[in-house]
C-alpha cells in the first residue's frame, strides 16, 4: 500500500497535518493553537522563521514522529502514515529554535526520536481525537502553546543562572562574578530562572554524574528576582577521593531544567575559580620619615632597612617607619604579621617593633608606626605574614606564613662605641685667610683616615660645640673626607659618628684633638705676586707705625722693642693693647706656643740685655701674665716648644744656656 504525500498547510495559528491512512484514503489533522500561555502570556516568537517543528501522534501503545520541517516554509511536509481510523489520538507539537534560518545543525532528518527534544523552545498537546475516513479532523480546542525550558537568554537582559557561595552557613550568600574566588569550605548556590520547568538538574560535571542533584522547582525557595534558589552542595563533591587536597584552579557547575514529560533543556554552566591557598607576598620594601638616605642598605640580593628611634639631623623628630608588600591576589585582612631575629631565631609580633598600623587595599598592604626605641630588641629580623583574602584563605601556624623576600628589617637604637672611633687620625685644617690652593678663599676642613672598623657606622657628622651641624660625610672603610665645613673659623669641633640607622653619640659627640692651622697662605715667599692679608700687632711701647720691609727684615734689639722677623709686603699697624708685658723684653730667642684647650700663649725663658731668664708668661688675648711654676726648666734662649694636645701639656726641647 503506497503512501500519498499531502502539502503542509500553515495558517495563522493553525497547524494542519495531512496523513495517508489504512485505507490509502486521505485524511488530515488540523490543530489550532495559540501563542499565549496558560497564564495568559505573549510568547509569540519574534522570527517564525527561526523555528521548526515536529509532530508526535500516539494511540494506544504507539507513537508516530514527523521528520522536521522549517516553520514558514510553506513547501515543507509533515506526514503520518498508516495510522488507523477509531482511536483515540493526541497529538503533541515541539519546536526548536536556531540561531540562524536553515541551521540543520539543530536536527537532521534521520535524528533519533529520543534525541529531539533537547533546546526545546515552544511546545503543546492536544485534547484526544480520532480520525475520520476522507476527511480534515478539526482539533477545535487545539493546544495551549508553552515555552520549553530553555536557559539561554531570553531576552530580557538578565542572567537566566547566577551563582552564589558561602562559606559558612550563617554567612550571607556572595554572588560569584568573573573576578570571584571561593574556597573547598565554600558551598554553592544556583540561583535559576525556572522557566516553566518542572525539576532543575545539578552537577559538577557535563556529563551530570558528579555531584548531581535533582530537585523539584516547586519544592525551592525563591529569591528577589523570582529565581529558584537551589540549596547550597559541596563544590567539591566527588572530586577528590579520600584525603587528597583539592587543587586551585577553574570548575564549571553545571545545570539544566527538565519537565515531567521528558523535555528538558540543554545544560548551561558558570564558571567557579576554586582558590584554596592563602595571598603570597611576591615583593616588599620599607620607607622612613623622616627620610635617612644612609639607612638602606643592598647585600648581594637582599635589601637591609635600618631603623632607629632617632633622627641623626633633627634630635626633636619621631622617627616613623612603614613596611609596603604586594601580593599575588586581594588581600581582605592582615591575619598576623610577626619578626624573627636571623641570629636568635626568637620571633615576636611586628608590632613590638612599632609598626601597628594596617592598611589593605586590593594587592597592596602597608604597615606603619612609629619606631619603637627599646634597646632590647635591637637586632636583624625577617618579616613574615599571614594574609586572609576575600574568601577567608589564611596560613595558620608560623611555618605556613610567607616571608617577604629579599628584604631584612634592621632595629639599632643602641649608639655607636665611642671607643671604637680613633680621634688621632681625625684632623681639622683651618685655613681662616685662605691658602694658594684655595685662591685665598677661607676654607676649613675636616678629614679622617681609618678612623674605625666598626662595620655598623655608615657616616659622621661635624658639630660646633653648640650643636650646630657643619658638614657631614659617608664612610668609606672607615674613612671620610668633608672638604668644607659650615660655621666660620671656630677653635673647636666635634665628631659625631652615625650608624646606618641613624643612632649617634650624645650631643655634641667627640672632640676634635688633631688641629693644623694655617696663618698666611701657603707657599708665601718674598716676591710672591698675592698680597699678605694679614696685620700684626705689637706692644704699645712701639712707635706709631713700623714699616715692613718687602725682604727679610731684622732689627737690632734697643729698648722697648724686640727683634721681629717678616715676610711679604704690608703695613705693621699700632698696638693699642695693654702695656703689661715680660719683663726685661725678651728677644726673638724667646719661643712661645698655643694652649688649643685653654686658648692661651705659653712663653718660657729667653735672652735679654742682661742674660737668660727661666720667666714663665702667659697671653690671654689682652693681657700677659707671669706664671710661676714649682717646677720648671732653668733659664735659656733658642729653645723649642710646642704643645702636645693629647696629653694637654707644653713640651719643651734644647735651647742655649751661654756654655
């Protein structure tokens, strides 16, 4: 018996099935259907021309299928055959939807039944019918067209799935976005657009065999967007198999809805970034305020920041110190940060060392304080810590913290050695009227050489003795050099050695012993080109001017005047200071030298008109004054002296007694 194929018709609303029947007599179906729902919906597809539809006719224990055809496509055919006439019938209508018109990707004509109804867009079942030989059956009250329970956008912008976790069950659920992590603690909320789906289907895999769920959509709770919220499940649901440690790394969870009579959607997935390990540091560096340039240290690798409670230019200031680290993701919160001293190996908290206060901000953490000055913890430490991130990741125990890499934090309240610094090869040149080599430019310096081995002083500083800072230098191999100090031509000074972090003597420091003073400028001989800057004074008993001769100039010893020796070319002027003065003028055999501590000029002895003399006088800028030692040396001239600055004493060698 052969089979007429019959054209489909299609007609607003109305679906019309041809069939060759038992009796090779043509028959038909014609079903009318409508595009609103049961709740009285619009879903009337916005392109007909993107759907096609396939029937299904069941009687009794059979059921027949259509092949596929495109809807709008009025050459298309659908045909029953041989179906029976007397039964009663149902007839259901599915349609799918493409992307694109003729996108025979969706069904091929020879798809199985069974694997039609995945991407179920639209679809009805008519009341029962029965066929009627040679004629149209009209299905008058058709079918209540439905949507099918897709998860794909359905236009309206907002996502048909959304995820959700928490981490603990009185946590309030987190949405999951593209920037999300969540922990294995986590468990996971599927937030779900029910469509008109009966049962919504879970798992952790495509293949919706691990960690499967399924669950009744009327049985679930809804949210404020009116999705079903399944309940929360294990991410890690079957896995990992017995005690082994889940790995970081991406999870798709998958789901899809299904309805009692078998339709059900293709799965959707959202993505879940499984995060199990605590925030590392990947780099960090420290800043002092105020700023201490000597206090940064490199050592092969690893960068040292000293510290101290103490500024080396201001003794007033707070010294504050801030540790900055960066991190491989957000961090939420400092879950403890402690020291451990490299040498001891004793660990304390980082805020015993000052720094308190904690600030985290994306990948950045910095801690700031105000450095502590408790000589105690003097010492060279490393910094780990414990940072939580936003799902609540942390170490905990001390060998699970991370340490910051390439850094050491260095605390030295504790002031240099005063005895390890060698003042004998510190020495300060004052040059008050210039010299050649400073082009007659006042200068005054001050130079040590292998002035200590102490490996912990990064610098000094030059003082006056009322603490006023002339010059400062940098070490190197316990040498420095300040070429010009501040602050005139003073009788003394002092030096102050700094460490690296910025701990010094008290205030004003060491004394400056080692002086070399220079009174005309150096390499001044007759006929030089420069002028001589300087003037000398004599004793009032001299006339009112004494011409200097351009030569070497020697006078013969006379009353009231002694021999003086000159050099270069100038005017002497008057002395108008006091007339008290050694007795019986001694010569120009008489040495004299300069007391630096007690800033006064020593003269012993001498020739005069009537022999030698063993008298002692002293010059304290205005006045002489006759000393009378218990002990001194006997009377000479042409002796020499000098004063030793060490030992605070005259020392003096030879002279002429006559014989």
């Amino acid at each position: 018996m052969t089979a007429k194929r019959w054209s489909l018709v299609l007609l607003a609303g109305i679906l019309a099935f041809f069939a060759a029947c038992s009796s090779n007599e043509a028959g038909g179906i014609r079903l009318h259907y409508s595009w609103v729902d049961a709740e009285g919906n619009d879903i009337t597809p916005p392109d007909m021309t993107l759907l096609f539809a396939w029937g299904e006719l069941k009687y009794g224990t059979e059921t027949k299928t259509t092949e596929a055809v495109w809807m709008g496509d009025e050459s298309a055919v659908m045909r029953f055959d041989n179906l029976p006439y007397g039964p009663k019938m149902t007839l259901t209508i599915t349609m799918r939807l493409a992307e694109a018109k003729g996108d025979t990707d969706i069904i091929n004509e020879n798809d199985a039944p069974e694997a039609r109804p995945d991407n179920v867009a639209y679809y009805c079942t008519s009341q029962e019918f029965s066929l009627s030989r040679g004629k149209v059956t009209d299905v008058d009250n058709g079918c209540v067209m439905q949507k099918g329970p897709a998860l794909g956008d359905d236009g309206s912008g907002v996502p048909a799935m959304k995820l959700f976790y928490r981490r603990t069950a009185a946590d309030a659920p987190v949405e999951i976005t593209a920037t999300s992590n969540v922990t294995p603690l986590s468990t996971i909320e599927i937030h779900v657009d029910p469509r008109n789906a009966d049962n919504i289907v879970v798992a952790n895999d495509p293949a919706f065999s691990l960690g499967k769920k399924i669950l009744a959509v009327a049985d679930l709770q809804k949210d404020a967007e009116n999705k079903v919220i399944v309940p929360a499940w294990d991410l890690n649901a079957d896995l990992f198999a017995g005690s082994e440690t889940p790995q970081d790394g991406i999870r798709l969870v998958y789901a899809k809805l299904k309805q009692t009579i078998g339709f059900e959607s293709p799965a959707a997935n959202a993505k879940v970034v499984l995060d199990t390990t605590p925030p590392q540091v990947t780099s960090g560096y420290m800043t002092r305020e105020p700023m201490f340039a000597q206090s940064v240290r490199s050592v092969d690798d690893v960068t040292e920041y000293h510290f101290s409670a103490y500024d080396p230019y201001d003794d007033a200031a707070e010294v504050t110190g801030a540790l900055v680290l960066y991190t491989d993701e957000p961090v939420s919160a400092v879950h403890d940060a402690i020291v451990r001293e490299t040498t001891t190996l004793v660990e304390l908290p980082l805020a015993d060392l000052g720094l308190t206060e904690v600030t985290a901000a994306d990948n950045r953490i910095s801690v700031t304080g105000m450095i502590t000055d408790d000589v105690a913890l003097d010492g060279t430490y490393e910094v780990l810590v414990s940072l939580e991130d936003a799902v609540g990741n942390f170490a905990e125990g001390f060998e699970g913290y991370t340490k910051v890499p390439n850094l050491l934090l260095v605390i030295r309240n504790t002031p240099p050695d005063s005895g390890g610094i060698d003042m004998s090869n510190v020495l300060y040149v004052r040059k008050p009227w210039g010299t050649d080599d400073t082009g007659m430019v006042p200068r005054m310096s001050l130079a040590g050489t292998a002035i200590t081995a102490d490996t912990s002083i990064s610098s000094v500083i030059a003082y006056a003795p009322s603490g006023l800072m002339l010059g400062q230098a940098d070490l190197d191999g316990g040498s420095f050099d300040i070429a010009s100090l501040t602050g005139g031509d003073l009788p003394e000074i002092y030096l102050n050695p700094v460490t690296f972090s910025g701990a010094k003597l008290a205030m004003p420091g060491l004394k400056v012993t080692e002086v070399e003073w220079h009174a005309t400028m150096g390499g001044k001989v007759p006929g030089s080109a420069m002028e001589n800057p300087h003037t000398f004074s004599e004793n009032g008993i001299f006339n009112e001017t004494l011409e200097q001769e351009r030569l070497y100039l020697q006078q013969s010893l006379s009353a009231g005047r002694s021999n003086i020796k000159t050099i270069g070319r100038a005017n002497w002027d008057k002395w108008t200071g006091s007339i008290i003065k050694p007795s019986d003028q001694p010569d120009r055999t008489s040495p004299m030298t300069y007391d630096s501590i007690r800033g006064k000029v020593v003269l012993f002895g001498g020739a005069t008109g009537s022999g030698f003399n063993d008298e002692t006088w002293e010059w304290d800028g205005t006045n002489w004054t006759q000393m009378n030692p218990a002990n001194k040396p006997s009377a000479r001239s042409s002796h020499a002296m000098t004063y030793d600055s060490a030992r605070g004493k005259v020392v003096l060698f030879g002279g002429y007694k006559g014989s």
